[in-house]
C-alpha cells in the first residue's frame, strides 16, 4: 500500500507560495516530454483518491471492513505517517491515514484532535510536467513536480520515484492564481501496483464498491471556485442539490469522476455547520456499487442501523453518516440502465 502525498508536504503546497519552492533535479519520465496538454490531465484517469484522517488506523479499517470494504496491507512511514488503502475497480481508491501523536507526521495527528474526516482528492494526470506547464501557463502558482515512493514494510530506505505530485497554491504570489479547495495532481510511472491488487482479487469487494464518482466540496462561494476550476482546464456540468445538507452547487468534470462544489441553501443548514468548524473542504463522497441490495446489507449488517434508499443524482441510492464513515458522508448508489 502506499500514501500518495505526504501530508505534511500536502500543507506545504496549500499554504507557502509555491514559486518559492525548488523542483527537484529528477525529471519525471519520458511522458513529459509532448505536445501542449489540451487539458490538465492530459490523458490521465481524473478522480483518483481521497484521503481520510483517522484517530485509530486500526479501528477505522476494521469498520470499514463491517461495511463490506477490502484492504491490503498498511504502509508504512519514517515520519510516523501510515496508510491502509481500498483499491476500487476503475482504480480510485479511499486511502485512510493515521500518525503517530507528536511524530514528524503529527499534522494529521493534530487534524483529529478536532475531528476526523476526508482532506484531500488526488487527480490523476498522465504527466505532472505537463500538468505544471499548462497551469503555469494560466498563471497559477504551481509547485513540483515532486517525486514520491512508499517503503514496505522492514525497508529503511525510499526506492526510486513512483510517482510524481503537483500542486497549486491556496495563498498564492502577488499577481498569480491559487486554489483554495483541498486538490492535486499525481501521475504514476507504473500500473504494477494497480495490476497487482487486481490480480489480487483487492478491487473485488464483498459491498461490490466500484469506484469513487462524485467528491463533495463544502465552498463559500461556488461561482468563485468554479471560475478558478476554469481557469485551470476544467469543464464545468450539472448543476445538483443536496437536500440533506441543505446545499446547492454544480458539478466539475474530472476525468471518470466529478468534484460537486456545494454551498449553503440555508445559514443553519449541515454545510453552513461544517464551514463553521472548518476551512473549505471535503464533505462527502459518492460511491459506486455493482449490487446496491448486498451494498445496503453489508452497511446496515455493519452498522446495526436501517438505511433507506432514495433516489440520489446518480442512481438509486443509500447514504451511511460521518459517524459511520470516520468523518464523510458517503452514498453510496447503482447506476439505472435503460433496458
């Protein structure tokens, strides 16, 4: 298993202006080397991953296995960072992160004291360098790209590269453009990984999860976000409600997924409370299942509880609450195909 993004560097690249910040010697590899990227992602999967802080690494992969979720083995971290991930079928993943208190890593550590819950959504791209040229050529404040590897367990040493991150700046230089919103890019030099645990049978869930389709945002002000989204290559779709958290926004294409940016419909609605106690960020997931029915009767078998369906933007639908889910609210859904 791997940690895409460190999260202490993850910070790094959200709150320093990040033309200050050096480029490693290493290049990434021959992809880079192309034409001008006709998108941010190039041809790159999108919707990629989303990391979750944990108080209890142990106890959060166990309750995710009661909702009919499979994982790997846990990585590992010099720093006291560890990760364990759910692999899903189209290749996003859900990563769970915890720390050590008081360790290198203790940004997380610190994060939990407050609350646990989802920090940020990795984009896939088929080259970080071309995704660095083409945002810098919109004038945002970019850094990277930079190189990233996991040591299994008993190694003491990071191996070459494996992948490649690249983010933008949420405090960005005088006369550049930043994003505020918990997002970067990742480009992998290899499938191995991803062949591996499909080989492995990982990506086959007994909840028949599929893959990550929808990321929530909760923003202040989505016509802002989205105009800065475009500015940074992406399309912008549908728009959406959520009754539940008495909010309303607009969908952002991204590759196999979308990024829903949410605002409140109401001052004493679920989205205004959780701006209340937090910066901008992720509030919610949608998740794709193959068998809604086994989904729902893993979730309810795990949860004690009853979960009604409902018709959700995307399918007939589901939904477990932050309480269940270590910090987000996740529906999960079956897509309806017309006979």
């Amino acid at each position: 298993m791997e940690i895409h993004v460190h999260f202490a560097a993850l910070l790094l690249l959200a709150t320093l202006p990040l033309s200050a910040q050096t480029t490693p010697a290493s290049a990434p590899n021959a992809n880079s080397v192309q034409t001008p990227a006709q998108t941010v992602l190039g041809q790159g999967w999108g919707v990629d991953h989303v990391g979750v802080a944990v108080r209890d690494l142990a106890q959060a992969q166990h309750d995710y296995e009661r909702l009919g979720f499979k994982f790997g083995t846990v990585g590992h971290f010099p720093d006291g960072v560890s990760n364990a991930a759910v692999s899903l079928q189209n290749n996003s993943y859900l990563e769970l992160l915890g720390s050590t208190p008081g360790g290198p890593g203790s940004d997380i550590a610190d994060y939990v004291k407050k609350h646990e819950g989802a920090m940020f959504l990795g984009i896939g791209v088929s080259s970080a360098k071309a995704a660095v040229d083409y945002l810098r050529a919109r004038n945002f404040d970019v850094g990277g790209p930079f190189p990233g590897s996991v040591m299994k367990e008993g190694e003491t040493t990071s191996p070459p590269p494996q992948w490649y991150t690249v983010g933008t700046s949420s405090k960005p230089a005088a006369g550049k453009k930043g994003i505020t919103i918990p997002i970067f890019w990742i480009e992998y030099l290899s499938t191995e990984r991803q062949q591996k645990r499909r080989a492995a049978g990982l990506m086959d869930h007994p909840n028949t999860a599929m893959g990550i389709h929808a990321v929530w945002f909760a923003v202040h002000d989505s016509e802002a976000q989205l105009r800065t989204l475009r500015d940074a290559g992406f399309e912008v779709g549908d728009h959406r409600k959520v009754k539940f958290l008495s909010a309303r926004g607009r969908e952002v294409k991204a590759g196999q997924g979308v990024l829903l940016l949410l605002e409140s419909s109401d001052k004493n609605g679920l989205l205004t409370r959780f701006l209340s106690d937090q910066d901008e960020g992720i509030i919610g997931l949608s998740i794709e299942v193959a068998d809604l029915g086994k989904a729902r009767q893993l979730a309810e078998s795990g949860t004690a509880g009853k979960l009604k369906n409902y018709k959700g933007s995307y399918g007939t639908s589901f939904l477990l609450p932050p309480d269940v889910t270590h910090g987000v609210w996740m529906e999960m859904f079956q897509v309806e195909h017309s006979h």
